[in-house]
C-alpha cells in the first residue's frame, strides 16, 4: 500500500489489459479511474511491467490533462471559467483561492491536503456569476474576500472535527 493504493491492484489492471506499450493510457485511465490519480510508485510500476522508461510514461501522464499525478485534497474548490463567469471576473477569485492555497506552478492541491482547486467550464447557472463550486455546492456572485472566507470557514469545521 501506498498512499491507499495497492499495488498488487496495479498489477492486476495492467495484466487486464496486457504489458503492452498499445495499452499505456487506457491503463493509465483505469488506474486513475481506481484511484483518482497517479502517484509515481505507479507510474514506476508500470514502466516496469510494460518495459520502457519512465519518463515516457510521466511525458503521456503529463501531456494529457485528464490525467492527476497528485491526490486530490479532501475538499473539491471549482471555479467556473465559463464565458460569463470569466466575463464577471472569475479570474481574481481564482487567483486570489491559489495565493490563499499558496499553490504554484502546476500544484491544484495544497499542501496539507485540505483542498484541490480546479477550473470547470459552465455550470449552467451563469445567471448567478461568477460561480464558485465546494464539494459541488454551489456559491453564487462570488468575489475573491468571499471565496476566502469558505476557505476559511470549511478550515475551521475541519479544525473542529480534528
Ligand atoms: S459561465 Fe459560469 S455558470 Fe455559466
């Protein structure tokens, strides 16, 4: 085990679907499906089943967004990057989340694991812009200082429940 994914599981999938360079992202795929990323033992471990080097298989891991080389925090921050969102200043509100999270370069998630942010394309409210998502609940005209103080709201309930 590690980070709660079993390896022996890995294992399993890649045999599924056979050794073969021809299966490398759709067991790239399952894998993540399984456990939401993928962390570098298992891009170790399939480098190593399917014979090539690992750096090919963190190039393909890497090139397609789909794919998350890290664990996703306990809470889901989404920012909606829709037109009319963008159009209401979606940006600073992520800008501001990203500071607040001190997330840099391609980091979504912070570092103690509490949040992941991400962007989502139209959520369908765009009456209700710019639209910020916390565990899929959705907030309405939000602005940089509000989608703070979620963050800091959701800290303190964690904080409590520790
Ligand atoms: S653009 Fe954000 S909800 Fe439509």
């Amino acid at each position: 085990m590690a980070n709660g994914i079993s390896m022996q599981h890995v294992e399993e999938i890649i045999d599924a679907h056979g050794a073969e360079v021809r299966n490398l992202i759709a067991i790239m795929q399952d894998i993540q499906g399984e456990y939401k990323y993928l962390s570098p033992e298992v891009l170790e471990k399939i480098a190593d089943k399917l014979g090539i080097g690992v750096a090919k298989v963190y190039s393909v891991a890497t090139f397609y967004e789909n794919f998350s080389l890290e664990a996703k925090g306990k809470n889901i921050v989404k920012v909606c990057d829709g037109t009319a969102c963008h159009v209401r200043k979606s940006q600073p509100i992520y800008d501001a989340i990203r500071e607040n999270l001190s997330l840099t370069g391609r980091q979504k998630t912070s570092a103690d694991g509490l949040f992941t942010l991400e962007t989502v394309a139209c959520l369908g409210a765009c009456g209700l812009a710019p639209v910020v998502t916390v565990n899929d609940q959705v907030h309405s005209k939000m602005t940089p200082d509000e989608a703070i103080r979620l963050l800091d709201e959701i800290r303190s309930k964690e904080a409590q429940n520790a």
